[in-house]
C-alpha cells in the first residue's frame, strides 16, 4: 500500500468530515435515529423519550420540532422533568412512517427504516448520528470505545454492517439478562 493510500481514504471517508447539520433534512434524519434508539413504533402508536439523566433534555427540543413536522404533536404522556415521553396514534403519523419504511415492532425486533438505504450520505450520518446520541456511551479500557447498546440482534447485525461500510470495525458483545 502506498504511504498516500491512507491519507486519500482519510480524506474521502465521510466520517473524517462533520455531519452537516445545517439542513433541515439532516435534523429529520437525526430524528428518525433518535426514535429508533430511544422511542418506539409499535402498531398502535409512534412515540419517543427524552431522560435528563442521560443529558437528553440538552437536544430534546430541537429532535421534537423535527419529531412535530414529521408525526405531528400530542400532550406529552410523561413530563416530570426527569423524564419526558409522547406519542401518536395518528393516521397520518403512521402514513409518514410507512413512507419512510418503519419496522412496527417490539425493541427486541427493531430494524434500519427502509428509508436509511436510499437517504443520502449526509443523512445516514445524521441517522446514526441520533442513534448513537440516544443509544451510545463511551466505555472500555480507558474510555476509548464508542459502545451501542440495543435489544434487537436484526438492528445490531445491520448497524455493524453500515458502519463496516464505512470502514469502522466492530465487535458485538452479548449480554443475557
């Protein structure tokens, strides 16, 4: 391999790059990951939460003005100022997430919206980008690991997928409960 070989992959690997979260589709797509991390989509109902504990509430308005355009707002179920939760049963809710391919499932059997594999490059980072705000920490030896927790082995085996597309090795690690 010639020594410019991993300067050139380093320029063209759109993780060197910040996600362009200037675009109002790059915040619907951070949205829609927030939802598959930390929300539901169920067949009765679409929701999504927000726990101050977990520093949610820093971004919790900007993903619910996102979250409003998309599925439309409802009084919240939960707001205790710890924890804040809402959801839809709307039909034009669920006709907004059958546009954008959602899997209506338990946790357990989550998947990517058919949505991620034809949104641009931007807006997959930004996907994931929301997946891993609501669903990631830092752990490991030293903290310098990027650790995704999710009950769903579908969406672990996609995720490991995407990101080893983009040249990022994975490990996955079973815990049972």
């Amino acid at each position: 391999i010639e020594e410019d070989a991993s300067v050139q992959w380093k320029k063209n690997n759109p993780l060197t790059t910040p996600v362009d979260m200037e675009s109002e589709d790059a915040w619907r797509a951070f949205s829609i990951g927030w939802m598959h991390g930390d929300g539901w989509m169920t067949e009765n109902s679409l929701g999504i939460s927000f726990n101050e504990e977990d520093g949610d509430f820093e971004i919790k308005d900007d993903v619910l003005e996102h979250y409003h355009e998309m599925f439309g707002s409802r009084k919240p179920l939960k707001n205790d100022g710890v924890s804040y939760q809402e959801q839809t049963d709307a039909m034009y809710a669920f006709e907004k997430a059958d546009e954008l391919g959602f899997n209506y499932a338990r946790a357990t059997e989550r998947s990517l919206p058919d949505w991620f594999y034809i949104a641009s490059e931007n807006e997959q980072l930004a996907f994931l980008r929301g997946l891993f705000t609501a669903d990631a920490g830092i752990g490991g030896k030293n903290n310098q690991q990027i650790q995704y927790a999710t009950s769903s082995y579908q969406l672990a085996d996609e995720i490991q997928k995407i990101l080893g597309s983009f040249g990022i090795q994975t490990r996955r690690y079973v815990t049972e409960f």
